[in-house]
C-alpha cells in the first residue's frame, strides 16, 4: 500500500468513529430528554374545571425541582401567595378555593428548606 492510500483509509476511519460516537452520543441525549420529560419548574395544567387556563388561571400544576435537596417556593395565586417546600422532583400543585383561588405560578425563591 502507498502512503496516500494509508493516510486515506485512517482519515475515513477517524470519520467514521467520531460520527458514529457523535450520533451515539446525541442519540442518548435526546431519548433521555424526551423519556423524562422533565422541564424543572413551574408547568401549568388546564382542565376543563375551574382554572382552564384562561388570563393565567389554573387549576393545578407541577412543579419539578430539579435539585438534589428541597428547596422554597413562592406559589402565587389568584388572591393570594403562599412560600412551601418541595422535595426533590415532581409536587402536584392545587388551586386553592377558600384560601387564594386558581394557581398563576410557582418560583424558586433561591432558598433551601
């Protein structure tokens, strides 16, 4: 074999791997993105109850921690706000009837519990 013919074959091959492992990689990154589903902080869910999202009214939502210890959140509601903890993951939020009506948002305040 020729020098050119070596150089040749070792540059397609370097490629091949490194697309290969490229396409491995964003292929893992992706699927664990899409299998989680995961978006940390405050996700609004409509229902068709009180809270169907209209003017930023909800009826409940989740709030995904994605830290590793609990931390302090500021629940805003309609009438009211509240400050809670929350564990590690995902915490379903309820509207609040009697105490501040429909859920408007939820916010990491920067404090640990």
């Amino acid at each position: 074999m020729r020098r050119n013919d070596v150089r040749r074959r070792a540059g397609a091959l370097i490629l091949a791997m490194t697309l290969g492992l490229g396409g491995i990689l964003l292929g893992s990154v992706s699927s664990a993105t899409a299998a989680d589903n995961l978006i940390c902080g405050f996700t609004p869910k409509t229902t068709s109850a009180l809270g169907s999202g209209q003017n930023g009214n909800y009826e409940k939502g989740i709030y995904n921690n994605c830290k590793s210890k609990p931390v302090k959140i500021k629940v805003t509601y309609r009438y009211n706000t509240q400050t809670i903890c929350v564990s590690p993951g995902q915490t379903t939020l309820y509207a609040q009837p009697t105490n501040g009506g429909a859920i408007r948002d939820a916010k990491w305040t920067g404090a640990y519990c």
